[in-house]
C-alpha cells in the first residue's frame, strides 16, 4: 500500500478511536491512578472500608484565602494498621469526598492546602509502611484541594476517618488485620519518595507519633518523572538512558526567553546559532547537530520538524526535556546526538491568571499573559491562554526581533475515563539577518585593524520573518485500570520570507567584502502528525509488563520559490557603505517543491524482572517516500527508504537511590540522493553504547554519570573516482563522559549544574583528513547556576541566584583551519517573592567578557553579548 493512501486510512482508523473513547464517557469505568495494580493482583477485597463521612463547621480562624491550611502530617502505628494524621486546628471544618478504584481509596479535601508554617508547599509519600499498603500520599492537587491516596496491594484498603484535637486522621488498616488475628504492625517507613535514601527507624514508643513527610516543593528543581524516554509517565531512574529536565523555576529564575538560552543548563549542548537571530535554534549534543535539520526537537512528545522558529516566547513553555542519544525508535527519523522536548503549560482546575512585564538592555520590552482555569461549575471544561510579546533589540547593529506569539488550550473531561485537549498556537517574528564577522579581523588578526564587535554587513532591506501556527488535538482513552489508548494530531503551517542579504569573499586585501543581495525569497511548509498509541500493564508469573504499540504517520509538504540573486555593491569591512545596488545575477531563479510521507510502527516492553532489576526492550520499523519536483524545469525525482531502529537497556538498583544502566540504540536519517552509480543513498545511521549511574542524593537532589561511544555511519563523502558525486563511506565518530545534578541542597538552596567531556572525531572520510575533531564541538564545557532564597524572617522570599557557563575551545570548520576560543561567562539574578508579587534583575555575562558563541566558516563568525540587564515584575492572582 502507498504511504499516501496508508495516511488516509489512518486518519479514518484516528476518527474511528475517537468516535470509540468518546461513546465509553458512558461507561462507569473506574479512574485511573497512577500506582496501577497488575492483572494478576487484581481481587475482590475480604471487607468493605468504613467510607469517610462529610463534616463541615463554620469557623474564623482561616486563612485570608479562605483555605485551611495542613501544616504537617504524621503517622502513628496501631493495633490495626497506623493512623495519617493532618495537622491543623480547623480538622472539623474539612469537607472530604472519597472514592475507590480497583485497590486505591482516594480522598479529596476541598478548601484546604498542605503548607509549612513558613508557606512553603510540600507533598507527603510512603511507599509499603505496613502489610498489604502498596503506598500512602497526600499531595497538593490544585490551588485548594488536598488529595489523600491508600493503594492496597491485592485489595482495597480499609479506612476511617475521625477528628482529633491535632487534625484530621485517617486510620488505615493493615490488609494482614483484615483476615487474620491482629498482630503487631510493620513499623512504618520513613520514605516520602521511591530512590529515597531510608531514614533511621525512631526508638519513640508505639503510642508517638512518627515523623514520615520531609516536606518538598511541589515545583522546583528536582524533577523525578518525565515521557520523553519512554512515552510513559516513568520515573528518571528507571529509565536506562542520560534524561535531564530543566524545569520551570530555572526558567524563571534565569529569566529564559529563548530555546538557545534554556540549553545553557545543559552540559554537552553547545548552541550553533548565535543570540543576535533568536527565532532559531541550533545546538550540538554529543557532538552532533541538531535543529539545523529540522530534526530532534519536539513539543509534547509530537515533532516539530523545521519549525523551531516556534520556540521564540517563552511564555507557554513548562520544562524543557533533553534525552541524550539516538531515540530513532520513539520519534523516528532524527541525527544521533539526541531529543530536546518543549514541554507546555497545560490548564489548571482553579483559576489562576498571571500578568508580566519586561524591560532591559538594547530597547528591549516585552510583556505577557497567563490566564487558566475551568469553564464550567463540574470543572470537566478548563482552558489556558498565553499570550506574549516582545520588541528586542541586540548589540548587533541594526539587528532587532518583533515577536507575537498567542497559545490557547482546551481540556474536556468527555467521561470518567476519556480526556480531550484542544490546542492552537501561532508564533510570528519580524528580524533583519545579520551577517556574522569574517575570521580575520574577529578571532585572527587583521593589517586592517580589528573589526568592531557588533558590525553586521547584511544589506539594508535585510529581512527574515517565519510565521508559525499549529493546531492539534490530544486524545486519551483509559480502557480499565491497566490499559489506554493515546490518539494526538498536529498541524503545522509554516511560512517565511527573506529578503536582503550579506557578504560572500573577502579580497585579499582583508578589507573588500564581495557582497550578495537576495531578491526575493519565499518558503511554505505544512506538516501532519498522527500518532497513534496503546498503554498496558500485565504480568506474566512474577515479571511485570509495561507494554507500549503505537504508529505514526507524518506527512510534509514543502515549497520553496526564488526570484534569484545578484551581486551587490562592494563593501569595506572597516568603514562600510550600505547599498540595495543590484549588478550581475550571483544564482538563478528557481522554484522547487517536495513531498514526504513517512511511517513508523514501533513496540516498547518495560519488564520489571524484579522490583531492583528492570528491562527494557523496544524497536521500530519506519518508511517514507519522498518527491522532489523542480517546478521551473519539470522534472520530478522519487526516492524511498526504510529502516529499523531497535533499543535495549537495563537498570539494576543494588539499593533503592542507586541505579546503574547500560544500553544499546540506534538512529536513522533519510538521506536525499544517489550515487554516481544512480543507486539511492541509504539512511544515515547512528550507533550508541552506554553505561551510566543515577543516585538521589536525597529526596530534593539527583545525579546522573554518563559514559557513551557514538558512531554516525553513511556519512556522505566525495567520491574519489568522481568528484562531482558523493559516496557513503564516511563516518564519525564521539566519545564522551557527562555528569549533571539537580535539586534542593537546604531549604531554599537549589542549584542545577554539569560537566560533559566530548571527543567527536572524523574516522573515516575522503574531504577531511581522519582525527579532524568536529567543529562547534569543545572537548570540555561545564554549567553552573544555584539560587538562594530566605526563608523566613523580613526579608522572606527575597532570593539570589548567580551561574557559571564555561564552553572550551572549538573548532570552526570540518577543516579544522581555525579554532573558538573558549570562554567562561557569570551570569546574576536579584528576585523578590511577597505574596502574589514578584520582581526580578537579571545580570547576564556581569563582567563583560569578549566571546564568540559559534562559527559557521571564516565569514560567519558570531561574536557573543556583552554585558546586559533585564528587569521583571509579575502578580499573580
């Protein structure tokens, strides 16, 4: 079959799935939680609980939210199980509303909030604290719901509830009191969360009280779940693979307004385009590129293919995501290096709204929205709206960004058992080019003298405007406690347009710029992502099965139109005359279209062979056809491939806050071409090993130490009996050691940081001599950023936070003909929290350091910003 008829049968197959989940709203299916059992636990239970009863009182002595506030929870063992108890004055005011689900009981506590005395949020867990008690939390749910989740290990759990003089309390019994003569209970164990480092049992007496919840932020800088390695909700160190997130409060904090900015947290990804054009991105991870090729970046898991102009604002984005490494059999075709994940801001069920302004260096200004909450009185209807806008200038001469960018969604709780979320969002940029300096002059000397720092030779009239709108839908259907199905699409319509242009020589003076000026460029492209997948957790015997099937199709279309270019007016790099003075045409008119469709069919298994030894097991089988069609000439050029992608690790965890792993993964790139032999090019692939090591250090902070060997095949190379021709026997190869922490080290002490060594290497070609290293790539490069802010006291919530980038020496070219020097930049930040209230300063590269950020040949040399300021003021209410 066609991929293109395969396409169209696959969105009739995605309507069919929707129709499906939406007709089960009916169902009275039970509510998924996270902690699900498998199907071989799953028994009626030997008792029914003592449901909890609705209490309500009124009362003063609330808070001026009008929200009770829980500020602590304990536990105290008894005959019968242990008793939860949370801690508050006003435990007869809580209105509480339970249910169950297969073996979870789960409680809701409106108009109520778990908070420190000090206003902190935190969370309470224990994992196994008595016999037949898979898990006991309380968490913050939203802005003023407190949840309270029992998880019985074959049965449902039975609890009461009573009041107290310290609070609300939850007795829980043992599953081992329910059918069989009481005995003494297991001592509850002092874990909040799984990886913890176990505390000391108390010595206390059975009648005290035991002290289980280390309180933790619900957001901050430790993220211990993500998708991006699995497309499962995972937890980090269960996953055999170097992930690192860079979450929200860093973002803030650092005031991040651009992708290439977010990346500075992560050693090993190095930026290849500079911040005077902040519509794109490009970076190197482990050596290799990506972004350039419109690979490699996603947004919820869903490709952003060549639209990462789309990352200009950051006012929607919740964490940034990056998996290290080949993930050709989750996201198919994509360069080895690795994934960058934007994850965004999704509705909330209290209304939340949020204004923001900017100012700073350079004629910036900038402000936003952030408006949340539910549509209706039942909250089975929510929406978010972000909307942003900036007007940037830089220390680049006559370069300067207009960004606009609005991002809506909708949520609908179609059933008990069914979710839909509705998204749109539309980015556009308005930027002149800039041309980069010429290598001598910059980083080597020039008779001439040296070039002013902040020239830009790109004509006037220079212009890149890309304008980005997406829309989509995310579907989500859950079967029973064990199985769902996940249906999204996403649509893509980009456009942009360049006019102007730059130089193209130097003369051999060093000092006559040849000069080009591009008439009229025009580029669309439209994308359509269906994906396609089914979740299932079963057991075979005593091994546990997380199964993942799933298909996706994407279909690109791309056309690309020239009015041709033309010789410009000489230019003298040292004193420069700008000029739209057009002479003899420097490249044709052309006109050129290209269609892709590609498919991918993939099976993931994570096997828990023992609850410290996990497997994880996957392939993926992809295909695509692509046409490329020269409009002007009428010719038409078909090329089609394929490839299978497999994946295996393993993690074993001798005790719980230790995992080590290792795995094997491969990638793949469809590479456009053929042979002088008219033979089509095969798929550029990538080959990883790795072994590597995650530790919580604690609760708040985590490690990971990663040691990998990467080698990219069917590099195209020249080919020695015909230059005009390319053949596949190139290959390159990196090597490397990464290590990152991140979290809380006291109370209000974060700090996020990395080291990454890479050795990428040219080891087979007929270009470029063997053991060139690759260019943009520093052998050393280390990140630093840690914040403090006061806890208590008058000057409670005033913070500080102050970052060290370092990026070693690079070279500019395959050639290995000049090298970057390297650089460290300190980067500051002064905040202040009260309340609804926040202000912040920025201080960015605070001692003025001269640096070059990236090299794209000895005429594109882009020089890195001095010195600059950015002030913030936000309320929330």
């Amino acid at each position: 079959m066609k991929l293109d008829k395969l396409f169209q049968s696959l969105l009739l197959t995605s309507a069919i799935a929707f129709l499906f989940s939406t007709a089960a709203k009916g169902e009275d299916v039970p509510e998924v939680n996270k902690n699900i059992p498998q199907l071989n636990e799953i028994v009626l239970p030997a008792t029914n609980a003592q449901m909890l009863v609705e209490q309500s009182a009124p009362s003063d002595t609330q808070n001026q939210e009008g929200i009770v506030l829980i500020t602590g929870v304990k536990a105290n063992p008894t005959e019968q199980g242990v008793e939860v108890i949370l801690e508050t004055t006003l435990g007869t005011q809580l209105q509480v509303t339970n249910r169950s689900t297969g073996n979870n009981f789960i409680a809701d506590i409106p108009g109520a909030q778990l908070r420190l005395p000090s206003g902190e949020a935190f969370t309470f867990k224990s994992e196994k604290p008595i016999a037949g008690i898979t898990q006991i939390t309380v968490t913050n749910i939203d802005a003023n719901t407190v949840r309270v989740t029992v998880v019985g290990e074959k049965a449902l759990p039975a609890v009461e509830l009573f009041d107290d003089n310290v609070g609300l309390v939850f007795g829980i019994a043992s599953q081992a009191t329910v059918t069989q003569p009481p005995q003494q209970p297991e001592t509850p164990q002092t874990e909040e969360k799984p990886g913890e480092t176990p505390q000391e049992e108390p010595t206390t007496q059975q009648d005290e009280p035991i002290e289980l919840v280390v309180t933790g932020e619900q957001d901050g800088y430790r993220v211990p779940n993500t998708s991006v390695g699995t497309r499962t909700d995972t937890p980090l160190r269960d996953i055999p693979a170097s992930i690192q997130v860079i979450p929200q409060q860093v973002l803030e904090e650092q005031q991040v307004n651009t992708l290439n900015e977010a990346l500075r947290n992560a050693p090993g990804v190095v930026q290849t385009n500079p911040d005077s054009t902040p519509s794109f991105t490009g970076a190197t991870i482990r050596g290799f590129g990506v972004g350039e090729n419109g690979t490699n970046i996603t947004r919820n898991g869903l490709s952003l293919g060549l639209y990462n102009e789309a990352t200009g604002i950051f006012s929607n984005i919740e964490r940034v995501e990056v998996l290290r490494g080949p993930a050709s059999v989750l996201f198919g075709t994509g360069d080895p290096g690795g994934t960058i994940n934007i994850v965004t801001k999704q509705p909330l069920r209290d209304p939340f709204y949020s204004v923001e302004a900017s100012v700073g260096s350079y004629n910036f200004y900038g402000g936003a929205i952030d408006l949340t909450g539910p549509l209706n009185d039942s909250r089975t209807i929510l929406y978010r709206l972000n909307a942003a806008y900036e007007n940037a200038g830089t220390f680049v001469e006559r370069i300067g960004a207009e960004t606009s960018a609005v991002a809506g969604v909708l949520s609908f709780e179609l059933g008990e058992n069914t979710d839909l979320s509705l998204n749109a969002e539309y980015v556009r940029i308005n930027q002149p080019t800039s041309s980069g300096l010429p290598l001598r002059g910059s980083i080597l000397p020039n008779p001439n003298g040296e070039i002013p720092r902040n020239r830009n030779f790109a004509q006037e009239g220079s212009e890149y405007s890309p304008e980005v709108f997406t829309v989509g839908y995310d579907l989500e259907h859950r079967f029973n406690e064990n199985w769902s199905l996940r249906n999204a699409f996403n649509f893509i319509d980009f456009t942009y347009r360049i006019r102007g242009g730059g130089f193209v020589s130097l003369d051999p003076d060093l000092r006559t710029a040849q000069t080009l000026i591009d008439e009229r460029s025009d580029a669309r492209s439209q994308s359509f992502d269906l994906v396609t997948n089914v979740v299932g957790r079963f057991s075979t015997g005593d091994i546990q099965h997380q199964l993942l099937l799933g298909a996706d199709l994407r279909r690109v279309e791309d056309r690309f139109s020239s009015n041709g270019g033309f010789r410009g007016r000489p230019i003298d790099i040292f004193d420069p005359v700008y000029s739209s003075e057009r002479f003899e045409p420097f490249f044709t008119p052309g006109e050129f279209a290209t269609l892709t469709d590609s498919l991918g069919i993939y099976i993931q298994d994570q096997i828990t062979i023992a609850e410290n030894l996990k497997l994880l097991l996957g392939g993926r089988f992809d295909a695509f056809e692509q046409t490329d069609k020269d409009l002007l000439a009428g010719t038409e050029t078909p090329q089609s491939g394929s490839a299978f992608s497999p994946r295996l690790g393993i993690v074993y965890q001798p005790i719980k806050p230790i995992s080590l792993y290792a795995s094997y993964s491969r990638s793949f790139t469809p590479t456009i071409g053929r042979s002088r032999n008219n033979e089509p090019f095969e798929p550029g692939r990538g080959t990883q090993y790795e072994i590597g090591v995650k530790a919580d250090i604690n609760d708040k902070l985590s490690t990971t130490l990663a040691l990998y060997d990467l080698t990219r095949t069917n590099v195209n190379t020249a080919d020695p009996d015909d230059p005009n021709f390319e053949i596949q026997t190139g290959e390159q190869n990196s090597r490397g050691v990464e290590l990152f922490v991140s979290g809380e080290i006291l109370p209000g002490w974060n700090i996020i940081a990395g080291y990454a060594y890479t050795d990428a290497q040219i080891t087979q070609d007929n270009t470029f001599p063997v053991g060139n290293r690759i260019n943009n790539v520093p052998q050393h490069s280390f990140n630093l950023w840690s914040s403090y802010e006061i806890q208590k006291g008058e000057l409670q919530g005033l913070g500080f936070g102050l970052g060290f980038f370092y990026v070693g020496d690079r070279q500019g070219d395959l050639d290995n003909s000049f090298t970057l020097p390297s650089y460290l930049r300190t980067d500051a930040a002064i905040f202040y929290k009260r309340g609804q209230f926040r202000a912040a300063l920025n201080f960015n590269n605070l001692f003025n350091v001269d640096y070059f950020e990236t090299g794209n040949g000895d005429l594109g040399i882009s020089p890195g910003e001095p010195f600059t300021v950015r002030g913030t003021v936000s309320w929330q209410f």
